[in-house]
C-alpha cells in the first residue's frame, strides 16, 4: 500500500496543472478524480477530460520536491476536493499513506486527515501515442501562435472542424497555423529551423489554450509527438496529449488576396480603443456594425443604434493610400483581431466594401495575416 | 438644456461610488437609471435602489473635478451603459450636452457620442431626512463596527428584523451594535465622546455593507441623521440614505451569559486555519459539524463524514481552564468569527455542551463579544 511524503508547495503546484485537464462536471464521474501513481523513481498525476490529458511526473531527483518514497502504489482521489485539503494543511511537508484500501491518510503538522479514495482500475487508459521523432520547439513561439490563432477559432460545434486550428508542415520546414470561423481567419507562418517529417492536423482550439496556460513559460522547448488520432506535447515532466479533430479543414488559402485598392495605417492601440468605443453603442442592436469611411486621406468611424445613440468619431490614422470605400463590419472582429496584433502599428487593405479585409502587422507583413468579412449594409 | 465640462477620472469616479446603489436589475425600471442633475454650483449624481440611495455631489470649486458649468439642466441616463461609455473616452476631459429633449451629446478627443436620456420627472423622490442635530462618528469607527457585527446578520427573510443590525444608544454615550441570525451573534459597544440623543434602530446589513463600500478611507467622519423610517449618513460630498427594518429587535442582552466552566485561549489565525480544514470535510455531509474535544488541558478537532473522510487534529492552545468538554458545532460560524476578530489571540468561554459559548478578543474582553450555538449530537 502506497507511502510517501513530499513539499506540500511544489506537490500543490502539480496537481493544480494537473487539474487544468480535469472537469468536476464530467458525464464520466471517475473523470473528476486525479490519479496518483507512486513508483521508485517518483510519483505521476493524471488528469483527463475525454478530450485532453495530463501526466505530470514528479521525480525522487528533483530535490524541491522533498519526495521520499516508502512504497508504491495508486489511488484516484476527488480532484478538487483533494487539492482544497492539500492546500489546507497546516505543514511544509505532507505525509501521504494508504491505511486500508484506497483509504489515504494525509498528515502535516498535528492535523490527520483520511480521506476515501477509489480503486485505480476504474480510471481509463490514455492511448499511447509513439514518442519517436519529435518535432521540437520552442515553448515561447508555440503559445505566441496559439494566442495569434486560436481566438478566430469557431466557438459554434454546426461545423466542428472550425473549432480547431489547422497547424501544417510542408517542406519539411514550412509551418502554418490557420484558424477561421467564417467570419474572420487568422494565419501564421514560420520556417522551422531543422527539417522535420511533413504533418496536416486539425487540434481543437480549446486544447491549444490548455496547452498554453499548462507550460509555463519557463518550460523552454518542448517536443511534439503524433498518432492517427492525437498529439502529444512533452516537457521534462509533463505530457499532454489532445485529441486531433476529425475531417478536412477548408482551403483556407484561397481567401487570400493579393490585390487591394485602399491601404490605411493605424496606431495599434489607439483603433483598438475606438472599436472599443463602437463596440458599446453597436452591441445594443441585434447584429450591429460600425462603419468605417475612407474618404479623401481621413478616416472616421460611425455608428446609429436608434434605441440607444450614436457614435460618430474621426480616426487617428498614420497613412492612407488609394481610393475612397465606405465598409460596415461587426467591431468585436477588429477588436479581437487588433489584441492579437503585437506590433505598434497595423496595416489594413480594403479590395471593395463586400470583399473581406486584411490586417498585418506594420513590422512584418509576410507571416502573420488576419481577414475580416464585412456585413453587407444595402 | 444642461451643459458642463467635467474631468473623466473624477466623473468616473464619483458615478461608480453612485452606482452602488444601483441595480441593474431593479424591478422599477427607472431604478437602473443614473440622474445627473446641473447647477449653477455643481453636478448632482443620484441613485437607488428604493432600498438606499446615494447622491453624489461634484462642486465647481473642487480643484480635481475642472468642472465648467454652461447651462443647468437634468437627465436619467442608463446607468451601466453610461459608465462603461465615459470609461471608453480618450481624452482626459468630457464635454456633456443635451442637445435635443433628453438627447446627450458626449465630445472627448475626436469622439462623438450621442446617448438617449429620459425625463427627470419619472424618477422618484428620495424622502427628505431632517438635517439637524447630527451624531458624527470617525468613518473608520463605524466601518470597524460593521466588519464585526455585520456578518453575523441572518440572510434568511423567514424573520426580516434579524437580517438587520441593532444599533441603540442609551444614556445618551453608551453604543451598541449586535446582530444574530438566531444561530451566532455578535456584538460591539463602544462609549460616545459627545453626548447625543438616545436612539434604537434596525438598519439592514445589506446597506451597512454598502455604506463601508461607499464611504473610503478619506472621509475622516459621517454625520447620521434619524428619521422614523429612515438614517442619513453624510459627508462633504456624499448623502447616503438607507431604510430603516420595521418591528422590534429580539432582546440579545439575555443570551450573554456571566458564568462558565471551561475557557481556552487560541491563537486566532491557527484556530482559524484549523476550523478551515474541519469545515472542508464537514461541509461534504448535511449540516456537518467539528467536535471539540477539551480533556486535561489538550483540546483536539474531530469530524467525520461518512462518504468522504474524517479530520482529527490537536489544537495548538495557549492556555486551558476548567472543566473537561466536548461540544459540537458547525464550524463555518466559528471561522466567519475568527475572520471578524482583530485580536492575534482569542478567548472562548463554555458553559455546557448545549449552551452557547463565548468568543471574545484576548485584548479587550468588554466590548466586543460573540456567540456561537452549538449543536447537539446524538
């Protein structure tokens, strides 16, 4: 029967990145439970959703972590209830033992707490994924992508695929992250460093922001792993496998323009704030739009929203080009579109006033795209 | 029609502290609405809630508010819809104009914003509250009193007087507050410096909540003025009105006992700490409760809920008197007491597993008591 004990702070740091995989709220109730595996070498987590799952490893070498082991041995316990009486215990160090079967008695300072555990063999068995030839990157760049392209993700499950982000490798080097709604599409590219084997998979966008909030960003690399029907990303000490979406994502490449008849420049934050402006008297009206004026150099921006007022307002604009269009579009796309814009400036071509517009950043026009598809307004 | 000028951080400002008076899902629909009422001396700002009401005055000789007065005027505008709006200003100044009936034009930077305003003459009229003969009291006196009495009010409508606190002044100095939800109560008195007239009411602890919410810690003292239905509390520029509970207030002075047969003196943030633990397994059972086990100057925490685990932990106690006990109670009411006390150490008094017992700060055993039921087991 299971013994060890551990730091009480680092044991509560893994089981709440753990916990990022587990919902309380699972159809499948031993998916609310947190799996505890104790071994020679150090103790494993596991938590999992049906959709993504955590290993997190906790090593007998990693001194932090205080872990002496007097016997090995599993036990599920309720994951948020459990994390709620760690976080309570009045020591540094937590004694954790199974006393009867998957019976745990928790002992930290003078405090003895028992707490009734389940049997191991009811927990389902994460597909294994082969973990040859990695894709490695680099942490940093990875969740830069997935906050530049996950947002534009469909939230709507009429047409699953779109809940994903299309991330493809061709060249052995070219890389592309895609995500669109129908609505609004946002890309970006990037030429990997070492050649790696060519890949085409959709991942749930959901699954992408877990991942992001799970590798902290002193996680420098991590390597990429596929199967059939998931991904693994692993780090020294945590594997978190998705599942990969279904089906064929959309020719997204064929929106992409390469003409433009009328190319304004912006201050980043200072369009933000006046779509954000919009944004308010436009959300009062079922579907309401602003409508941006180019005319003669100036930019302004109007919005009528007959129960509540209206906004008329003169943008800041750093260069205008080409000719006049008047185009109507909901605003919380251009302001989605503009908070995952990094750089100072933005860059935005109109074609004519049904055609979607782009927006790139001002420092670098070639790898980052985003596409809005205006309302048609008669 | 009404137009000033006015600095946004201070309108900001003072239209956030009105709005705490303000519902936005009042059944009055007039009540979600802000009035914003000009004259030649300044900006009158009001809201409420028919329970309280807040008015919010901006004078022309404060510095800070840069308020230039063009015309007089009034107007109700939506309240929320209002704030978030003047929040997404640009410029440091907000022009405000009624430009048509009830039609208000914002100017900021280069923005324009028209709202739809509504007549005046639908809001209701705040009773008058005769402004004489004030009892003025230091802010943080009173903000202290309610973090120690409020709490301990009933939320329950079964009986409306106990969701109140009891606020009587006797010879004219002595004042007391006390609240009790007929499970715990608590009680504070405090010695006048000035004479004033007796009084004996009931304000609600929703409103007492608000008022410390309301009033910073800038304002050095309120003025309070009585009328039969209900209190003013007052400073330089905030008038804060609040109903008063009708019926008579429960006698409270004859459940505090003057005898007991066991006292034990705790550090206040380990007991605490403590009854946290006990709480998280008892909570997991109907009406769960920790029993306190006293026996040769050694006092342990025991609970045990069946379907999840138990808790037994030995209490770090700085001193024990009298009588071995055990008593049971729920340990919720014993931390919100732990929460409202001061004091690094705290005194508890029992008299008999089924009377209740006493928590009194170890600084200052006079003036601020609780009270705490237990309950019987088996």
């Amino acid at each position: 029967m299971l013994k060890f004990s551990i730091n009480k702070p680092l044991f509560l740091q893994a089981l709440n990145a753990t916990k990022r995989a587990i919902s309380s709220k699972n159809a499948i109730p031993i998916l609310s439970t947190i799996k505890i595996e104790v071994a020679a070498n150090g103790v494993t987590l596991t938590g999992s959703n049906g959709q993504i799952s955590i290993e997190n490893f906790i090593s007998v070498a990693n001194e932090n972590a205080g872990l002496l082991i007097t016997s090995p041995g599993a036990v599920l316990l309720e994951a948020s209830f459990f994390i709620n009486i760690v976080s309570s215990l009045p020591d540094v160090t937590v004694d954790f033992e199974e006393i009867e079967q998957h019976q745990i008695l928790l002992k930290s300072g003078k405090s003895e707490i028992t707490l009734k555990g389940k049997d191991v063999d009811h927990y389902p068995r994460i597909q294994e994924v082969s973990t040859s030839n990695p894709l490695v990157m680099e942490t940093k760049v990875l969740k830069n992508l997935i906050s530049e392209t996950a947002f534009a993700a469909s939230t709507q499950e009429s047409r699953p695929i779109l809940t994903g982000v299309h991330l493809v490798l061709t060249n052995n080097k070219d890389f592309k992250a895609v995500a669109t709604d129908s609505h609004r599409m946002s890309q970006r590219q990037l030429t990997l460093e070492n050649m790696t084997d060519n890949f085409d998979v959709v991942l749930p966008s959901k699954s992408l922001r877990e991942f992001s909030a799970v590798f902290s960003d002193e996680v420098e690399t991590v390597e990429i792993f596929f199967s059939p029907s998931q991904l693994l990303f692993r780090s020294d000490h945590i594997s978190f496998y998705t599942r990969l979406l279904e089906g064929t994502y959309p020719d997204t490449d064929r929106l992409l323009m390469s003409n433009f008849e009328t190319e304004a420049i912006f201050n980043t934050q200072s369009l933000r704030s006046a779509m954000e402006r919009a944004f308010l008297i436009s959300n009062a009206t079922q579907n309401g739009t602003v409508k941006l004026e180019i005319t003669n150099g100036q930019v302004s921006a109007h919005v009528n929203s007959p129960e509540v007022g209206k906004v008329n307002e003169e943008l800041d604009v750093n260069a205008v080009e080409g000719a006049d269009l008047t185009i109507s579009f909901n605003p919380t796309y251009l302001i989605e579109a503009l908070k995952a814009l990094k750089s100072e400036t933005v860059v935005v071509r109109f074609l004519s006033p049904v055609r979607p517009f782009t927006l790139t950043p001002g420092n670098d026009s070639e790898n980052f795209i985003q596409l809005i598809t205006p309302v048609r307004t008669n």
